[in-house]
C-alpha cells in the first residue's frame, strides 16, 4: 500500500513539472537536455569506513548514475519528485532538507514547492507537510 502511494504521488509530480521542464542547471545540445555532472562524496565522507559498498552505492550509483542519467527527466523533476517521496513516506530530517535544498539549487521556485507539498498533503498526509514546510521555510530563508 505505501509503495502504491509513493508511486501516486510521484506521477503527480511528474504531471505537475511535465517532462519537458528544464533546470536552469542545464543546457541543451542536439535537441536533448545535457546536466551539468553531479558530484557526491557523501558516502565516503560519512560513511567510507564503517561501511564502504552502501557509500560507494551513494557516491557511484545513485548520485553518479542516477542523477547524472541522460534521459526524459530533468534535475529539477528529479529533484522535486524526491523531495515528495520523502514527503510522503514521513522523512523529515537533514535528508529532506538536504534534497529541498538541490531542488532550489536545480530552479525550483519557493512557489512550485509549497503548490507541490500542498498537493502532497492531500495524499500523504497534512501533519508530513507541516513538517516540511518548517524545512522549506529554513531553505528558502522564508520568514512569516
């Protein structure tokens, strides 16, 4: 059922961001989106001693293959449909807030954000989104 949910709301996402949205990261050559390499030591920073395949699966995998794929998704869908698969699984710690971040960094407005937590709400529930929001606000230095 919560893989079921996370995959809903990941294709909201998507239809809300459109697989033709671009990040202000990118540029296009021959017709296609091309991203700018990202880079992630994280894994190995942390984590490279006490267990060094999870961060190389960090480092190589999921930021050096995964996030550098050249296809149909931009960074900026790539990073907005993890900030709401964090979201609505209940994650609320420096993880989303690390992610809130790459998504500001990949152009996503404070606008798209909060219209894409709110729709999540409705799906994952209002008490995540409260959560959230607290993070959005740190990130984009937003004081009420």
């Amino acid at each position: 059922m919560k893989l079921k949910k996370v995959l809903i709301i990941t294709a909201a996402a998507l239809m809300l961001f459109g697989a033709g949205t671009e990040s202000f990261a990118e540029e296009r050559t021959e017709g296609k989106p091309m991203t700018k390499k990202i880079v992630q030591t994280a894994g190995r920073d942390v984590l490279g001693q006490t267990a060094p395949d999870f961060a190389r699966y960090n480092d190589d995998i999921l930021f050096g293959e995964v996030w550098n794929k050249q296809d149909n998704l931009s960074v900026k869908q790539r990073s907005m449909i993890t900030v709401v698969s964090l979201v609505s699984q209940g994650i609320t710690d420096s993880s989303l807030k690390y992610h809130i971040q790459n998504a500001k960094n990949n152009g996503v407005t404070l606008e798209e954000m909060a219209d894409t937590i709110t729709q999540v709400a409705f799906y994952a529930g209002w008490p995540k989104a409260w959560a959230a929001f607290h993070l959005v606000k740190e990130v984009y230095e937003v004081t009420e």
